[in-house]
C-alpha cells in the first residue's frame, strides 16, 4: 500500500533562470519557423552566460527565419527583463550555429510512398495527473509554479520593480491520508536590487506566497527560506550559465511522476521527446478526469522512423475503478498515436511553444488559439461511454 502521511518537494524555476532564458529563445525558434511554415522541421538548443547567446542546431524551414534568429534572441531577452551590465538584450553577443536537418534523420520522419510519417527519434515519454488540484497536477509543483508566476506578474506590471528576473521556489507539502493539507517548509530566492536588505526581500515576497497557498496551509510549523543566502543581486546568465532542456523536472511533475529523458523545448511536434509527453498527460488528465482514477500514469514508446508507438502502458497507482488492461485498448482505439495522429489530434504545428518555456508545460489552461490544447478534457465523454 501507497504511504498516506509523508512529505514531498518540488521546485521551479522563473523565466529569468539561466536555463529558462535559454529555454525560450529556442522554443521561439520553433514558433517563427512553424509561423511560416507548420512542415518545418526544428532541433535548436540555446547556450547563455555572460554577455553571450549561442544558438546551435538543426532546421528545416524557410530561409528567411534564419536571418531572424539574432533578433529573436535579443527580443525575447529584453522580454524576460535583462538591462544587466553582465547580460543584456541589447549588448550581449549572439551567435548562430544553426545548420540543416540531417537527411538520414529527414527519411526516417518524412512521410513518403508507403509510409507514413515516423517519430523523429526513440524514446519513452510519460504523462500523469491526479486530483491533488483543480489543475489535475500534484500540489508541490503547482504551487511552486505559481509564486513564481505570481512574483513575475508583480515584477512586469510594476508592482515589485525591485526584484529581478532570476527566481527559484521549492514547496514542500505535508500530505495526511495520501492528501495535501500543509505547507511544511517554503523556499524563494529572488534577485533583487542593490538596495534591498535580506529583511526587505522577505517582506516584499511573503505576501505573494500567502496568496499563492490555499488558505490553512501555513501554520505554526511552516518553515520559510527567503534568500537564505542573505544576498542575490547578481543573477541571471552573468551569475551562472544556461543551457535549454536542463529543468526537465520543472518542466513536468516536480518529481512526482516519471519522466522519459528526454527535454520539450527547442523541438518541432514531429519530435516525440515533446509531442508524446504532451499526448501522455492528455491521455491521463482525461482518464482522472473522466472519473476512472485518482491518479494516472501512461508511458508511451517510439522509435525512430516508426510510425506507430511500440507500446503504451497505464498505471492507476491502485486508485482505478476499471481494468488498466482494458484501459490500454480503449485509449488506443479513441486516439491515433502515432507521431502524425498526435500532431493532428491536438494541432500541434502552430507557433504555441515560447508560452510552455516557463512555469510548467502541464496544469495550464487551454488557450482560444491552440496553445496548451492537451490540457483539455474533451475525451471524458468518450472515456466514460468506451468503459462502460
């Protein structure tokens, strides 16, 4: 039997994490070459430290967008807020080391006389959700993301001018009958301005974490770590160097669900690395939803040119009311999975991804123009009529 009464961590990461930074300059790679052409073909990883951008990777698009990569680069800096003397948008130094797709890697993927279209690599991919919160996603992660949101918000709208871009959170939550009820201990870091002391910092962001928590969650016992180095204004990429796909962690579960390897961002929907993870939580998201389990595990398994998942395994963590064998056949007979079906099912090859670059690709809210459309619960329905 699961244990009931524990404690578990997450953490997240803001926009203006080294990694992040990099995170978002190569997901709005793939945006402007989906945006000009959704056929385009995009692996562009991102490397920032002090005063230097480089991007490196493979694409297969429109010519013109090549020539854009600086100059997205230094637009979705000066987004994030970076004005440093040791890292900004205007000044850094931006190189591009982006090439073409690799030919072998193009036939194993393209669809062609016979064949359909094949994954762009192998792999496993894993999806989860639960009924911790509204959003289906565990709460030491959600509430992580959402003090960072919730600091950055105050930050852009000039509520908080005196903090910077670079932020952590990590929440641990004290969980009584295998269910959430309390804040044991909550870590912020924050850059901040010179003229802040520890003390300033402390009471500028303990108000955002109160309202970020369900009310009752901090109590007598809760442990608070605001800065706890004591000083943080040096940050960003002049503190410490940045690559994309380094908080994959962040970027899922918080740790409390599996994770297949592999990294989202930097990568078009024909990559199952991203568009078979986001199709995981889709699955499982609707599964919880639709009533059939508290909490639901999928993993899913491709290889590379292969047009049709080698395997897809459900998990309900003892807390199921049907059949995790059954299960397995009604959502492979109620979704195409194979890496085109996934792309089209949730109409993956549109410029959506710079908005997944922070806070999480999972437990957001579906958006008018497509974005995070495997957050919907459109497969209750059809889940609840196929089991019977």
């Amino acid at each position: 039997m699961a244990r009931q009464d524990y404690q578990f961590t997450s953490e997240s990461v803001s926009e203006g994490h080294p990694d992040k930074v990099c995170d978002l300059i190569s997901d709005s790679v793939v945006d402007a070459y989906l945006a000009a052409d959704p056929l385009s073909r995009v692996a562009v990883e991102t490397l920032v430290t002090k005063q230097k951008i480089v991007l490196a990777g493979e694409v297969r698009g429109p010519d013109h967008v090549l020539a854009e990569l600086e100059s997205i680069a230094r637009q979705k800096v000066r987004e994030i807020g970076y004005e440093q003397i040791g890292f900004h948008w205007q000044s850094a130094d931006v190189q591009v080391l982006v090439h073409g797709q690799s030919v072998d890697i193009a036939q194993g993927v393209d669809a062609g006389e016979g064949k359909d279209e094949g994954a762009g690599d192998q792999g496993i991919m894993f999806g989860y959700a639960c009924r911790e919160t509204d959003s289906f996603m565990p709460a030491p992660i959600h509430y992580s993301h959402k003090i960072l949101r919730d600091l950055a918000a105050a930050r852009h709208d000039g509520r908080a001018p005196e903090l910077g871009p670079d932020s952590k959170s990590q929440v641990t939550v004290r969980y009584e009958g295998g269910k959430p009820v309390a804040a044991a201990s909550v870590v912020v870091s924050t850059q901040h301005s010179e003229n802040l002391s520890q003390g300033d910092v402390e009471a500028l962001v303990r108000p955002y974490i109160n309202d970020a928590l369900p009310d009752g969650w901090i109590t007598n016992d809760t442990e608070f770590f605001i800065n706890p180095t004591g000083r943080f204004v040096i940050g960003g990429p002049e503190g410490d160097t940045g690559l994309t796909g380094r908080k994959i962690i962040v970027d899922t579960y918080g740790g409390a669900a599996p994770h297949g390897g592999g990294a989202f961002s930097g990568k078009d929907p024909t990559k199952v690395d991203r568009s078979a993870a986001y199709a995981a939580r889709y699955l499982a998201k609707n599964v919880v939803a639709a009533g059939l389990a508290d909490r639901c595990t999928i993993q899913l398994s491709y290889a590379i040119g292969v047009s049709k998942p080698l395997s897809l395994y459900v998990d309900l963590l003892g807390t199921g009311s049907v059949d995790e064998r059954k299960l397995e056949t009604v959502l492979m007979d109620i979704m195409d999975l194979s890496p085109r079906g996934i792309r089209e099912h949730l109409q993956l090859s549109r410029p959506i991804y710079a908005r997944t670059a922070a806070y999480g690709h999972f437990g957001r809210a579906p958006e008018d123009d497509g974005g995070f459309s495997w957050e919907q619960l459109d497969l209750v329905d059809a889940l609840q009529q196929s089991i019977g």
